[in-house]
C-alpha cells in the first residue's frame, strides 16, 4: 500500500510539472527528473499521469494470478508437488516441448455437474443482486436526500460492517436463522409458526444480500448525491406527481450507479462459497463450493483451473463488455 501511495504522488507530481508552463522552464528538481522526461516523450501527461501507476499497479496483480491460472488449466493432474504435470518439458539433446491439454475444458461442457453449477450460481448471484437493489435503492436515496449533518453519519453506519470480520458476520446469521434462534423465537411469542430459514436457499441470499449490500448502496448514493434539484423542482412545475418524476428523471440519472452496484454485488456473488456453506443446505451447488473440492478435496487442480478460467470468460467478460457499451452510450450522449 505505501508503494501505491508513492506512486500516486509520483503522479500528482507530474502533472503539477507537466500542466504548468513555468515548470517547463524550470530546472528538473526531485528524485524522478529522468521519467519525468521519458513520460513527456510517450505523450504520457495531465491526469493520465495520475492513472497510469494505480492502473499498472492493479494490471499487474490481477493478471498475473489469472495467467498462472490459465498455465495450470492446460495441464494434467499427477500425485506430486505442485500436483499437475509441467508444460514445457525439455529433452537430454536439447529439445523444448510444449504440451497442451484441452481435456479439462473438454470435460466441462461434458459433465452436467459444472453446468449445474454455473446456471446455480448465475441465479442466485442474479436473484441476490435484485435483492440488493431494491432494499438498496431506498436507502442511497435517504442518505443523498438528508441534510449534511447526518450524511455523514449515515454512510457511516453503511461502512460500519467493514470494520468487523466477515466470517464473524456470517456466523453471527446463523444465530439469527437456526429453528431456536432469534427470528424463530420472536415468531414464536406473537403466536406464528416456526419457520426454516438456515441452510435453505434463502440463508443464502440473505446472507449475500446482508454481506454485499454497502457494494450497492455506495455507487448509488455517489450518484444520487449529484442529481439536481433543479430537475425535480422542474418536473413538478410541469404537473408530474412524485412517482412520475422518480419514473422519468430520477432513475433514469442514476442508471449508471444501479450499474455499477450491480456489478460489484454480481460479480462476486457468483463466486461466493463462505456463505453458501455456512448457510446453504448441502444441495445448494455453487461453482465456489467445486472450486473448492476440485483444488482441495480431489487435488485436481488442472481442472479446478479450467473451472475458473471458464467462469471468468462465460461472465466476467460479458459483463466488461456491456460495461464498455454503456460507456459508449453516455460518451455519445
């Protein structure tokens, strides 16, 4: 983290050189003259300046993982340490050769186990994140709407569960869910029936919900906070009732935030596997439970790989690209 402050100030630095004419002028001062230099001549200036660490920094260690991933993903299991067969292999006369196994991928469009998998995990990460939403929605739209006062306090409290462990706040639902536990207790005394609620499906979206839900409400008030009033105030001089003027301006200006909360919850709901054990049923089958047996309980790491890397193309991508499309479209707009 210190040397991704530093390279944020190495940014700040050049462009407070490269925007302003009298430091063109001026001699180079500081420990990084020569860069300064060699990024003028990349055309590398302004606030790019400022990008371009963080993004190399992030770049770096998110494709790095992903590429031994993908190495392991095309090679075969064996009773060894790692526990998978090398790719390249070289011979006594000098030979190098590079074997590459499709097998693993080949298997997976064959066995409706990770089929059944995948379209679990789809919907309740789809379920999960609609869920999140609506609860969401509210919630950012108090907070951008209350006084700057109790703003504050109040994006507070949404970031508060942060600052405890996640598996304990996990734990904690299962108090709250089991058949002697408080919701079924507080049911009990009013006179209603006992109800199942842990390791049902249900536990499991509300335990996503619950865990995921600042990832909602955050990029949602980031964008309701700026909506002008003036709109509002506009649409009810032209006769629109409250509910028209949410319909017609306000939702529409906040599509991007609904975006990005949905990605930050979809994403990684798909993958999750703390929750679904924790508070799942047996038969709940997600594609981080698989993971989790084909790396851990078979050893079978080449195919757990090939698990991974097949998720990452068949949502990830997809989901990157109508990122970009919507990107396009408030660009043109």
């Amino acid at each position: 983290m210190g040397e991704l402050v530093g390279l944020v100030r190495l940014g700040a630095d050049l462009v407070s050189a490269m925007d302003l004419p009298a430091a063109a002028a001026a001699p180079e001062r500081g420990p990084w003259p020569l860069l300064r230099r060699w990024l003028v001549r990349m055309g590398i200036t302004g606030r790019w300046a400022v990008i371009l660490p963080p993004a190399l920094w992030l770049t770096v260690f998110l494709l790095i993982p992903v590429l031994v991933v993908f190495k392991i993903s095309f090679s075969e299991a064996v009773v060894a340490r790692p526990p998978y067969l090398p790719l390249l292999t070289f011979g006594e006369d000098g030979e190098v050769q590079l074997t590459l196994h499709l097998s693993n991928y080949m298997f997976l469009g064959q066995d409706t186990l990770y089929i059944a998998a995948y379209l679990n995990s789809i919907k309740i990460a789809f379920i999960s994140t609609i869920l999140a939403l609506l609860v969401g929605y509210p919630i950012a739209y108090f907070i951008a709407r209350s006084s700057d006062r109790w703003r504050n306090i109040l994006l507070m409290l949404i970031i508060l569960p942060f600052w405890s462990s996640f598996l304990l706040r996990v734990y904690a639902w299962i108090g709250f869910l089991k058949n002697n536990g408080v919701i079924n207790n507080a049911l009990q005394a009013v006179g209603l029936p006992q109800v199942t609620m842990l390791y049902t499906d249900f536990g499991v979206y509300v335990g996503i919900v619950y865990t995921y839900l600042p990832f909602m409400i955050l990029p949602l008030y980031t964008t309701l906070v700026k909506l002008d009033d003036a709109l509002l105030e506009a649409s009810a001089d032209l006769g629109a009732r409250p509910f028209r003027t949410f319909l017609s301006v306000t939702l529409p200006l906040s599509l991007p935030g609904i975006i990005a909360g949905s990605m930050l919850v979809f994403i990684p709901a798909i993958g999750e596997y703390v929750i679904p054990t924790l508070l799942g049923s047996p038969s709940t089958l997600m594609i981080g439970r698989v993971l989790w047996d084909e790396f851990f309980a078979n050893r079978d790491w080449p195919l757990a790989a090939s698990v991974a890397i097949a998720m990452l193309v068949v949502v990830v991508v997809p989901l990157m690209l109508m990122q970009n499309a919507q990107n396009a479209v408030v660009e043109r707009k």
